[in-house]
C-alpha cells in the first residue's frame, strides 16, 4: 500500500478498526501506530435473577466497549451490579438480553461448555482470595490451565517457569501456596492468570486481603503487564487501586454511570520490576 491511508470500518454506528499503514516517520524513525482492536463489545446486557416471586434486575441495560491493550478499573457501590458484570465478563454466566462479542465471537447464547472453552483461552482471572490448588507447587498451580488446553509436560514446565520468572518468582516454584507470603501467592495466580496468553485479564478485588505495601507491588505488577500489551480488567471498589487503571468506568444501579479516562493516574516509579521478593 502507498502512502498514508486511513481505513475506517464502521459497524453499528462505532469505529471498529483503524489502521494507519506506513510509511509515517518521526525523526526518520517508523511510527508504529497499533490497531485499535475490540476485544470487549457488549450492547443493551441485562441480567434479571429471579428471587421467589421477585425480579432482581441486576443489569438494566449495560453498553461497554474495550479495545486491546486496555487498562480498566471498574468500580461502583455495594450491589451496583459489579460481580454481576464480572461474570458475564468472564463467561461465568450469560445474560438475560443483548449481546456480548470477546475477541470477535458472540459468547451471549453459548452453552456451559462452549463457555468454558472460552473461558481457558482467552481469560485469566485473579481473585481477591488467590484460589490457589494447595497440594501443586507454584508451577504446578502456574502449569494446570495448560494440561486443559492440551499442553505436553514439557511445553507446559517451559511456559509455566517463564511466566513465574516473569513475576519474579523463579526461586519460589517448587513452593507449596501454604509456603508463600500473600503478595507472592497473589504473584503466582497472576502467572496462572497469564500463562495460557488470554485476551483479557480480570482482576477482581486482587488486592483485598493484602496489605499496603504488598498491594503497590502487585499493583507495579498490572502496570507492568499492562505496559507489555495485555488488556486488564480491574474490578475494585478502593479509589486508592482505581488510580492506576487508565480508564474508570463506574457503575450504579446495573447501569453504567459514568465511563472517563483518568486523568490524574497515580504512577508506581517502581513498575517494572521494583517490587521485592517478600
Ligand atoms: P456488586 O458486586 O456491585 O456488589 P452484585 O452484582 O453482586 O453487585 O449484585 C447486584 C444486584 O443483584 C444486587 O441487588 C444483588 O442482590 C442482586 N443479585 C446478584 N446476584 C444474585 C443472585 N444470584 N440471585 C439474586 N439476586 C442477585
Ligand atoms: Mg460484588
């Protein structure tokens, strides 16, 4: 292709793709623009859960977009529909209506299986209370979503001690979660939560049950993950945490309140790497 062209594909009234091909250069160096890409998509969700005679409308009608590379932190009050979202984010659940495209597929209508599918390959989760498997060893806990994708035991240790080099845990792997501080299981479940290379990282509450300055390291930890090019979702309700998200959507009463970047983010010098081994 020559020359700088724009290619805008419009879908359902948004901009879906742009790509701005070279050659573009600043100081004789290329430019390297990145696609805007979707991995998030969901239109008019609502959940309605059914409590004796009574309808609980959880979701009344939620719309959210989230391209690649994305660094969000959603928030919002007790019972505001947080958890409800989160599940549907991460294929937990389905909706009552509307329509939820991850990574280019409808995953509204799947079934459990087909749902689960999804759910090893193209989300990591991390939980407030680590959900560590006690009797593996952090690489055994690093390596399991790789025997459900089908990984031999080679290529399953490989890719399990990477990651856990990658969260600087090296020393730790034949560890038992019982034998490690809250921070470093934390760390181990971010390793499991990468290893299989997913679309999304959702994070709910991942700092809940640690303590301050544990809690900066793993927040050091997502900025470095973020900075690598994966798309992080951060469900919180401590404004403290929301701060390093680049991105705060807020939510109140199953809809989206309000969706801004943010501007005034709280920076960790020691993002990459400047954690310490506790
Ligand atoms: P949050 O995580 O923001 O506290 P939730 O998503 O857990 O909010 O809940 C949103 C609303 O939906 C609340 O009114 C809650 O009581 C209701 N709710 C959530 N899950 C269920 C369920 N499984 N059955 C009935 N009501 C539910
Ligand atoms: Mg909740």
């Amino acid at each position: 292709m020559d020359g700088n062209e724009i290619t805008i594909i419009n879908s359902q009234n948004y901009i879906s793709i742009l790509i701005i091909f070279a050659p573009l250069t600043i100081n004789n160096s290329p430019l390297t623009i990145i696609p805007l890409t979707r991995i998030i998509e969901i239109h008019q969700i609502t959940k309605t859960f059914a409590v004796g005679q009574e309808q609980v409308h959880a979701l009344k009608g939620v719309n959210l977009v989230i391209n690649k590379g994305e660094y969000v932190a959603l928030m919002g009050p007790s019972g505001s529909g947080k958890s409800t979202l989160m599940n549907m984010l991460g294929c937990l659940d389905t909706p009552t209506s509307g329509t939820y495209i991850l990574n280019g597929t409808d995953v509204s209508k799947m079934d459990d299986s087909e749902l689960a599918e999804v759910r090893n390959k193209d989300i990591g989760f991390v939980f407030q209370t680590f959900n560590l498997m006690p009797r593996l060893t952090a690489l055994g806990n690093v390596a399991l979503p790789l025997v459900y994708a089908g990984k031999n035991k080679e290529t399953r240790e490989q890719r399990a001690i990477e990651v856990l080099k990658h969260v600087k845990l090296e020393d730790r792997m034949n560890h038992k979660p019982n034998e490690l501080s809250g921070g470093q299981r934390q760390r181990v479940a971010i390793a499991r939560a990468l290893v299989n290379n997913p679309a999304i990282i959702l994070a709910d509450e991942p700092t809940g049950n640690l303590d301050t300055k544990t809690s900066m390291e793993i927040m050091a930890l997502f900025e470095e993950i973020h900075q690598q090019g994966n798309t992080v979702i951060l469900i919180t309700h401590e404004e403290d945490i929301a701060k390093f998200a680049y991105r705060v959507v807020r939510l109140r009463d199953g809809v989206v309140e309000s969706d801004e970047q943010n501007t005034n983010r709280s920076r960790l010098n020691a993002a990459v790497g400047g954690y310490t081994n506790r």
